[in-house]
C-alpha cells in the first residue's frame, strides 16, 4: 500500500487526525480575508465583460497573419478608439474584438483596419453582437443561479438538515466570491464559457461537501446515547476520514484544468480556454477547501448550539475530567509505591504501613 494509501486508511480509522473543526476559527479568518480581497477586486477593478455582454464587433482576418498580436491591438486602437482585445487563432489567423460600437463605426473601423493590416477589406470578416443579447446571457445566468442554490438548500435540507443546508450555501456563496473576485484581480475576461465554468464549479464543490455530510450523518446516529464524543469531535472524524478522498479527486480534476490554463492559455496562446479554464482551476480550488474548512465547521458550530447537543457536551466533558482524575491517582499511587514515601491506599481505602513484619499489616505477630 502507497504511504497516501495508508494515510488515508489510518485516517479513516481514527488512528491519527488532524483538529480541523477545533482550529475553525483560524480558517475562518482566512475565508473573511480572502473574500474581503476578492470583494475588493470587484469594487475597485470591477469585471472584465467580454463582447458577449457588451455587445461591439468581431473582426476575423485570413490565417497565416504576419502581423504580430501587439501592433494588430494597437491598429484597433486607433481605428476605434477603444480598448480592443487581440487574440492569435491556431491557424494562425487574428481575432479582434472590439465592444460598444454599433453597425456605421463597424464598417469604418473594418475599412481602417484593413488598410492597416494590408487586406482586402472583403476578406476581414466582421461580425456584429448586440449588447440585448448579452444582457439576456446575463440574466438568465443569475436566474438559473439563483433556481441552482434553492434546489440545493431545499434537497440538503430534505436529505440531511437545515443547518448542512445553510453550510452548504455559505460554501457555495464563498466559492463565487473567490472566483469572480480572481477574475477581478486578474482582468481575464468574462464571456458565456466563464458562466458555465462556473455553474460546474459549483456542482463539483457541493459534491464534495455533500460526501463530508453523508459521512457525518451516518457516525451521529444516535450520537446522544453515549458519552464518548461530541458532535465537533465526530464532525472532525469525518473530515479527516474522507480528506484522501477529497485531496485525490481535486488533484485529479485540477491536472488536466491546469493543462488547459497553463500550457493551452499561456505557452500555446490560445486565449480562448482562459476564460473557462481560470473559472475551473479557482473555483474547483475553492471548493475543496470551503468542503474541509468551511462548511463542515460551521455543521459543528450551528450543532453545538442545540440544548440537546450542549448537554452532550457537558456529559462528554465530565466523564473526560473524571476519567483524567482517575488515571492522576493511579500515578500518583504508583509513584508513592516506588518512592515508599507517601502511604499506599489499599483496597479498603485503608493505608497500610511499611517497614513492619516484612510487609505485613500492623498488628499482633502470630
């Protein structure tokens, strides 16, 4: 068995663990610090919307361009006056993109463009998007959003219970701040592929999560008939049982998003799979860890207020502070017994003097 194979097993035995539910406040600093970051990126920067959601032109010119990416973003400049994004196709071939100008600026810039790229402005392809179309993307993106966290919270709290629904929704939420506040710092740009990078993000992390709750709810069964654990300690059992599981399948789902990303987007140059591939790589990023550090230690918290669950506590802390007193004694007993110092408690709870009749109890000699 591999070293992480036996890890794993050993933590899902219990035989070693890890206080992620004990140190939650820790890590939900680091969320409120990361979030307020990404938050601020919004602000400050604001979105990078592509073409799609501001509506503008697309230019495509014929493939084997000797034009470089720099000089050809530098001719749409000037041509219309706004900030145009260039990008070099596999075939060699440029796209231009170009947003808020309408069809009579279109043909003007296509026929300056072409002039400057040395092409018949026949063979500048040009395609015109209307900022309604990109406002309808919009909206049915936050509308199909919104319907995704009901069903989500109405079958979390079907399935398991309101309180593993409320965690799961704050993970969720977490996840799309960090990953739209990315994309804010970055600048990448936002079109209709990022939208649905998202959306999968946010299936991929409630999948995680929901395998952390299953395992809780299956160990708290009857969790009030014994005075062993508590449900923090339970909640962190199940963390720690299924953290392989989780760190295997984000490593495998992030390898070939991290192909698209880094090899694709930035040594191959196609822009194109930046858009998705970034969404991908942050948001499957920050749902594994929003499904170790986040949602289940705010379970464990919502849990621990309960009246039933408070009193668990108190029974659980007891019998640990008795059973802490108990094990004291017995050193201190063993201790006095080698050093023959203090007196023996014998089974009657009567001391028993030493250094008499060879060890025997004080009285008349036979």
């Amino acid at each position: 068995m591999s070293k992480l194979g036996n890890l794993g097993a050993r933590l899902h035995r219990g035989e070693i663990s890890y206080d992620f539910v004990g140190k939650r406040k820790i890590w939900y600093g680091v969320s409120i610090l990361i979030t307020i970051t990404a938050i601020l990126g919004l602000a400050v920067r604001g979105l990078n919307m592509g073409i799609e959601f501001q509506g503008g032109a697309v230019f495509t010119t014929p493939t084997k361009m000797s034009t470089s990416v720099a000089k050809a973003e530098e001719y749409a400049n000037d041509a219309s006056g706004h900030q145009a994004v260039v990008q070099k196709l596999g075939n060699g071939s440029l796209r231009i993109q170009i947003a808020g100008i309408d069809t009579g600026q279109s043909d003007r810039i296509k026929q300056e463009l072409a002039k400057d790229l040395n092409l018949d402005p026949e063979k500048l392809a040009a395609d015109l998007v209307g900022p309604s179309w990109g406002e309808q993307i919009a909206n049915k993106a936050w509308e199909g959003l919104a319907i995704f966290m009901v069903l989500v919270v109405i079958y979390l709290a079907i399935a398991f219970e309101w309180r593993m629904a409320i965690a799961a929704l704050v993970a969720l939420i977490h996840d799309i701040t960090i990953t739209t506040g990315i994309y804010a710092l970055v600048g990448f740009e936002v079109t209709p592929g990022t939208v649905i990078g998202l959306l999968t993000i946010l299936g991929y992390s409630l999948y995680d999560t929901v395998v952390v709750f299953d395992s809780l709810k299956e160990q708290t069964k009857d969790i009030t008939k014994q005075t062993r654990w508590t449900y923090s300690d339970i909640a962190n059992r199940s963390i720690n049982g299924t953290l392989v599981r989780s760190i295997n399948t984000t490593v495998v789902a992030l390898l070939p998003v991290a192909g698209l990303l880094f090899i694709g987007g930035g040594f191959l140059g196609a822009g194109t799979l930046n858009d998705i591939s970034l969404s991908l790589f942050v948001g499957l990023a920050a749902g594994a860890y929003s499904s170790i550090f986040i949602a289940t230690p705010l379970v464990a918290d919502l849990k621990e207020r309960e009246p039933a669950m408070k009193a668990l506590t108190k029974r659980v802390l007891a019998k640990r502070a008795q059973a802490g007193a108990e094990e004291n004694a017995t050193e201190v007993r063993g201790a006095g017994g080698d050093a023959g110092e203090p007196a023996v408690v014998g089974p009657r709870n009567q001391p028993v003097a030493r250094g008499r009749g060879r060890g025997r109890a004080s009285g008349k000699r036979r």
